[in-house]
C-alpha cells in the first residue's frame, strides 16, 4: 500500500468513515481523522449557504502536500479530500485520515496535513450570509 492512499479534489459528499477504510491497515495502532464541518455561522454571522471554488491545479497541488508530508512522518498511510462547489451546512468540505503504529505520528502528520491545505491548496470559499451580504475567504 502507498503511504498516500488516497487524494481528491470532489464535488462528491466526502466523510471520515469513507476514507479510513483506505488507510485501514493491521499494522497501524493510532487511526486520526480530521472532518472540518461546515457550519451554520462565521464571527458571529449566521451562515444561509457556502460554496467551494477549486483552481484547477488543486488536486496536483493535494497530491504533492500529501507526499511530502509523507516523507516527514512515520505513517502508514494517509487519506484526504476536499469537496468544492455548494455544500449543505453540516456536511463536511476537508476530511483527512492517518493511520501510523503510534498516536504522536498520526496526530503529527494529520495537523501539518491541515494546515498544508488551509495554506497551500487554491480552493476558495464564498460564504453567504442570512442578512444578503457575502465573503469570499481563501482558505480551504
């Protein structure tokens, strides 16, 4: 098994229980995931809809922050994706999966892998709001 099992940039429904199976494996005793939900409200805001915009580059992009990750921790594999276009509050837009034989590599590798999306990937969010107004954010 690759250590990077699997990648994606989607305008499929994604969650945490659809991407362990791929990092499933006996040898791993730490199993993390990562599912950043969208939600009903941003700084205090009430949120009405939210879309994803991917550039795109952003599934090459993915695909390098994952093996370069990879390179840095002692995983034995690790899973994510990210949706773009309109998802229902609730549902998840980021899922990330790590499986290691210990805890402190899973959590290491599943953190770094957050934060290389949220930094790296062009993906951008447009939020709109209940009172009309809208935002576009660039952050994953």
């Amino acid at each position: 098994m690759s250590k990077v099992a699997h990648v994606s940039v989607t305008t499929e429904a994604i969650s945490v229980a659809q991407l362990s199976t791929c990092v499933a494996t006996p040898a791993a005793g730490a199993f993390v995931s990562f599912s950043g939900d969208v939600r009903d409200n941003d700084h205090g805001r009430a949120v009405a809809s939210l879309e994803y915009e991917a550039h795109p580059s952003a599934q090459g992009i993915l695909e390098k922050v994952c093996a370069e990750i990879v390179t840095r921790h002692d995983v034995e594999a690790v899973a994510v994706a990210h949706r773009h276009g309109p998802i229902a509050i609730g549902e998840a837009a980021l899922v990330v999966c790590v499986s290691a034989k210990h805890r402190q590599s899973a959590f290491a590798a599943c953190s770094e892998l957050v934060d290389g999306v949220k930094l790296q990937i062009p993906i951008w969010k447009h939020q709109v709001f209940t009172d009309g107004t809208d935002e576009w954010v660039n952050c994953a």
